[in-house]
C-alpha cells in the first residue's frame, strides 16, 4: 500500500494521499482502535479540528489537529457550524462526524470523513452492539472495553479511567448477553442500617440468599459505565436484565482481573425460574473455593452422580429442583418454606419425595453440602467456560 501510494503521490498528490489514508484507517479498524483514536486520526490527516457528537450512541468526543482530546462544554462550539464538512456513520442517517473548518472538505478531506465514518461504525457496532439502546445515552462503551483489556497500554487504560470518571475502586460486570460493564465501587460499602450484611460462615448459597438484596443495590450505588447500565438500575422490575457476574473492588488499572473473576462469577448464576433457580447477580467474592471447580467443569466434563440424581429428581418432578435449591439457600426449613410460599408440612413432604429421588438425606450437614456442590456443579456443567 506504501509503494502504491508513493507512484501515486508522483502522479497525483491527492490520489497519492487518499491511499494512505485508506491505509490508516483500515489499520486502526484492523487493530480495534477505540474512537478517541479514530477521530484522532481524522483531525490530524484532515488538518483540522475533528468532532464525533452522536447522540444515539451519546459518544461526543472531539480531537484538535495536534491529536489533543479537548471536549469539554467550554471548549467545544455548539452546535456544529452549517459550512463544516460531516457525514452520517449510518446510511441515511444525520451528521454525526465533522471536520471543523468551513467549505467543500476536498479529495482528501472527503476520504478522511468516509473512512473515519466505516470505522467508527464498526467499533460502535463491537462495542455498544447494532442496534442502540432507548432511553437516555450510554456513556464511552469504548473507554470501557479498553479498561477491560488486559493488553491495553496502562496509558491508554488511565486515560479511560478518567474518561469515565471513576474512583479509586472499581468492579467489572459480567452480562450474560455477552456485554460488559463497570461499577464505580468506591462508595458501595455505605449501606443503609435497615439493610445489615451478617458476616457470619455461612454456606455460599445461604449467603448469596441473604446478601442478595444488598449485592444488587450497592452496584446500582455506584455509577455504571456500559450498554446495559440502565437495566441494571432496575433488576427486579426488569425480568429481561442479563444475569450477572460482578467482579472484586480493584483499582482501575486492574479491572481485567476483575473482568476475569466476575466472567467465572457469570457461571454460577441462574435464571432464578423453577426450571433453574438461584441468584440471577453473584459476586465473586462469595464464591469462595467454589471457583475452583469452575476451571475444571463445563459443558462437555462428565457429570458425578449427584449431579446425574438431581437431574433425575428435577424430570421426575418439576418442583424438586426449585424445592431443594430452597433447602440449600436458607437456614433452617422454616424459612425455605416461607422463600417458596408453601405450608411447612407441604415442605416437609416435598422434601421427603426429593430426598427418595436423591438417594441421600439433605437435611443432615454433610447431606446439605453435598446437595450445595451439586447444585453448583449443575450450573458450571450448563455454562460455557468462556462465559
């Protein structure tokens, strides 16, 4: 491309230009640049200002010629001038891409909005998806996925961590429909007093069935920076919010652990329906040894024979799997019945007919633990490992 560019230069400088241009955006689009880079790429092979406003999308982002990002309210004209140069990032749709000076943009100029367009359309479409999102704009899901990129310079990941104006702590969220978001962490230990977190051993589902409450609102404490942060404001009026996987409090820079860790949280999580009862959000930190299990199950590792029983026990009879999860996930059976809305002798009999099925008693501590692993191993068999 170098080579044809320079016969080309020899022949017609803005033809010779136009090709390297190409070239320049098609190796940012190749490489996954985010958008600070890629508007940064128009204002400097434009020769001028350069200005990404999308309200869609609610990306404003705008670069001078030297390559600095200066977008502030203060700094940015607004609106744009009528004489600027722009194009849509979507067939048929409005300006959203300009360059910052008046008049025709030339040969060179027009290449650089179309080639910066294509590729803005294609990091919008990897990292906020095609269609957008009602309600009100999401923030930079660009600076987003950089933050999450273990390979991303510690710059570049810096730069993103300001962008979005995070705290000292922060956690990655893991979403089911592949997404992922994060959570300003370093407020979310305020919880209010009628809410109290027993700290006490406890078994992981007891907890995860107790802190549940506690867990989703102090994420929602925090601000959430991604295609799913509105959804995730209201999970219990919102039965069509992805289940999620929160990873630990880091710091910024360390969010790719945190991504890590709440990807292995996303396994243990459930639908919370008969058919797959459990926590629709789980925390990393509740897992506790159980996530060791998850490196070594997934969907094509054999099931143990627990497994295989309850399995059994939930074809046999539809409630067994909801009633034994209950059994698991609460203290005593008083307050398993009270979860699942059923009489205690209505439990009691229940249970009977899941233990029979089973072919051990759950109500005994080593039978519970073992009825708790496989419930958990149930899931990591149903879950891809690269969840």
């Amino acid at each position: 491309m170098r080579e044809l560019a320079g016969r080309l230069a020899a022949l017609d400088p803005d033809a010779g230009e136009a090709v390297r241009v190409i070239a320049y955006f098609d190796r940012l689009t190749a490489e996954r640049a985010g958008l600070e880079a890629l508007v940064r790429g128009a204002a400097v092979l434009g020769g001028s200002a350069a200005r990404l406003a999308d309200p869609v999308h609610g990306v404003r982002i705008r670069v001078e010629p030297d390559g600095r990002r200066v977008d502030g309210p203060a700094l940015t004209p607004v609106p744009p001038g009528a004489d600027w140069p722009g194009v849509p990032i979507s067939p048929g749709g409005a300006r959203v891409l300009w360059l910052e000076r008046p008049g025709e943009p030339g040969p060179v100029g027009a290449m650089v909005l179309e080639r910066a367009a294509t590729a803005v359309r294609a990091a919008l479409d990897r990292t906020r998806g095609r269609a957008p999102t009602p309600g009100p704009p999401a923030p930079d899901a660009a600076s987003v996925e950089v933050l999450l990129d273990a390979d991303a310079p510690p710059r570049a990941r810096e730069l993103a961590a300001r962008r979005l104006g995070l705290g000292p702590l922060a956690r990655a969220l893991a979403r089911a429909d592949g997404t992922a978001d994060i959570a300003d962490a370093t407020n979310e230990h305020a919880a209010p007093p009628q809410a109290p977190v027993h700290e006490g051993p406890a078994p992981i589902h007891e907890r995860a069935a107790r802190r549940d409450a506690v867990h989703e609102r102090a994420a929602r404490q925090g601000a959430v920076h991604g295609r799913a942060a509105r959804e995730a404001t209201t999970p219990e009026s919102a039965p069509d919010v992805p289940r999620t996987g929160i990873g630990p409090a880091v710091a910024p820079l360390d969010l790719p652990h945190s991504y890590a860790q709440a990807r292995v949280a996303l396994r243990f999580t459930a639908e919370g329906t008969a058919a797959d009862p459990g926590q629709r959000w789980v925390r990393a930190e509740e897992l506790g040894g159980l996530s060791v299990l998850a490196a070594a199950v997934g969907p094509r590792t054999v099931p143990v024979p627990d497994v295989i029983a309850l399995r059994r026990a939930h074809a046999a009879a539809p409630w067994a799997l909801l009633t034994l999860h209950a059994v698991a996930a609460h203290a005593s059976l008083r307050t398993a019945a009270a979860a699942l809305n059923v009489h205690h002798s209505t439990l009691q009999e229940r249970l009977a007919h899941a233990e029979r099925l089973l072919g051990w008693n759950v109500r005994e501590p080593a039978g519970r633990l073992r009825l708790q692993l496989a419930l958990a191993l149930d899931r990591l068999h149903r879950s891809a490992t690269s969840t």
